[in-house]
C-alpha cells in the first residue's frame, strides 16, 4: 500500500496537498469527504468538522 501511496504523490508532486482514505470506508457520506477538502483546501482548522461521535 506504501508504494502506491508514494507512486501517487510522487507523480502529482505539484499538488498543493492529498486527501488520502481508506478504501473500505464506505459508509462515509460523499458530502463528509467533500467537507474535509473543503476544509483543507481553505486553510481551516479540521476542527471545525468536529462532532460527537455517535455509534450508528
């Protein structure tokens, strides 16, 4: 998995940054992982996504 990891970011170098996940996470909502982009890409603090975690 490492050598995938770092292939990618090695070919994309210029990239500002990397939202990296697991793949059997599919339960996290599309809208989650645009909210944690969103985030990043402004500057934010992840904290601002904080929440409570509740067992669903």
């Amino acid at each position: 998995m490492a050598a995938s990891l770092v292939c990618g970011i090695e070919t994309n170098a210029d990239a500002i940054g990397w939202l990296i996940s697991l793949g059997d996470m599919l339960t996290v909502p599309t809208q989650v992982i645009g909210q944690v982009r969103d985030v990043i890409s402004y500057g934010r603090s992840i904290k601002t996504l904080a929440a409570p975690f509740t067992m669903v």
